[in-house]
C-alpha cells in the first residue's frame, strides 16, 4: 500500500504514466491530477524543467518509447540538446557520470514546447528523512547548472510589419522534425534551447509569406541571455486584397 501512496492516486493509476503518448493509442482517461498539470503546462511558456524522482541514479530525456516500442533508442528531433543537457547535469553531480544504475517528460517536449529531463536521483526509491541532507548536497551544484541552460539557444518575437505580435506562429528548424511544431505564445515570442551551431530557421504563420534565415547560436549561458532574434513577417498578397 505505501507504493500507492507515492506513485499511485485514489483511483491507483500511475500519474507519470498517464500523460497522452505521442506513439501509443491509450484508452485511459487522463486522471483529474493529469489533467490539471497538462492546463498548468499550456498556462505558461516554459522553456526547460525538470522532473525528480528515486529509484536510480540516472538524468533520463525523451523519448520514453517510439514506433519501435520502449526498447530501442528513441532520438527525438532535438536529441543533441536533450545529450547536452543530460551531461550537463551528470558531470557537475559527484557519482551521477559514472553511470551507477540500480511520461511526462515526452508530453512536455511534444505538446508543451518544453525541454524536461527526469532526474532519479537515489537508488532508494523513498530514502529516508536522514539522507536528504546528502541528496541536497550532491544535487545543489547541478541543479543550479540545469537552471542556467534557460539561457541556451534562441528566443526572439514573431511581428508583424506594425510592430504587433503574432501568435501561433512556427518556428522551424531544418533537419528537425519536431511531431508539433514549435510555435509562439500570445506575445509573439518563441524560445528554442540549441547547442552552439548555425542553424537555418523558417518562420510561418497563417496569412503571411514565410521567411527563412540563417542564424548563429552562440554560448551565451554567462551572460544570462540566449541569442535574440525578433523576425517580421510580410503579409502574403492573397490576405492583402
């Protein structure tokens, strides 16, 4: 009965296994607390978190499974980011890189335009009160880490030739074929974490020609600010007239 406690609801249904599954048809209906974090995830524009849990010692990315099923390698579109983060975390964590073994990170990544890793952080599933200490102490200096590669990659407004925003607009990179799209908020603003490169962007929305271009990520963690790139959009002549 304490399993149920911790992992399980009222109803026992496992509540990190109860997000919509981007490969799987799941006849379940999400539960009441599912339903209520996916309204808190769309609420927001989150761009990177992370989910806790015990169990392991291991920082997990997506995706959990594929069209393959769960036990091949499932590299999402932007696996390069997911690795770098990943790593991130584990080497600045005193045994976490050694590789010491003992659901909702997809459905942020797919649906919420948000970069999740899961973080297992003891072997002990529920360890108890007294290693807690120690658990801060191994996970303080990461977390911190984690938090700062926010400013990984690039953010910026989608705008019209007025200057106002335009929501719902999608912004693509080449070479990644995210399942849905990344689009901007009600602000016009997009966030997108990448790795130092150069990438080439296209930039749509409905009533206006699309634009392409070409930018250069740098590593502007230190500086507090991911690269800046606002775009206009022209409107197309066929909503002109």
């Amino acid at each position: 009965m304490l399993f149920y406690v911790y992992r399980y609801n009222s109803n026992k249904m496992d509540l990190n296994r109860n997000f919509p599954d981007p490969f799987a048809q799941r006849t379940a209906s999400p539960e009441p607390e599912t339903e209520a974090v996916i309204r808190w995830i769309h609420s927001e524009t989150f761009v990177l978190s992370a989910s806790i849990h015990g169990g392991a010692v291991v920082a997990a990315y997506p995706y959990d499974n594929n069209n393959l099923g769960s036990n091949n390698y499932s590299r999402s579109p932007d696996d390069d980011v997911f690795k770098y983060l990943a790593k991130m975390y584990s080497f600045n964590h005193k045994t976490m890189y050694k590789g010491n073994l003992c659901g909702m990170q997809d459905y942020n990544y797919v649906w919420g335009q948000c970069y999740e890793l899961t973080l297992e952080l003891s072997c002990c599933k529920y360890p108890p009160t007294a290693q807690l200490p120690r658990l801060w102490e191994q996970n303080k200096v990461p977390l911190i880490v984690f938090i700062q590669q926010v400013h990984l990659g690039l953010k910026g407004r989608v705008l019209d030739e007025k200057g106002n925003p335009i929501s719902k607009a999608i912004v693509n990179i080449f070479g990644r074929s995210n399942l849905f799209p990344f689009q901007t908020n009600s602000q016009g603003e997009y966030y997108r974490l990448l790795v130092p490169g150069e990438y080439v962007l296209k930039v749509e929305a409905e009533g206006f020609d699309p634009l392409d271009k070409t930018v250069d990520v740098f590593d502007n963690i230190n500086l507090y600010s991911a690269a800046v790139y606002d775009f206009v959009l022209r409107r197309s002549n066929s909503s002109r007239s």
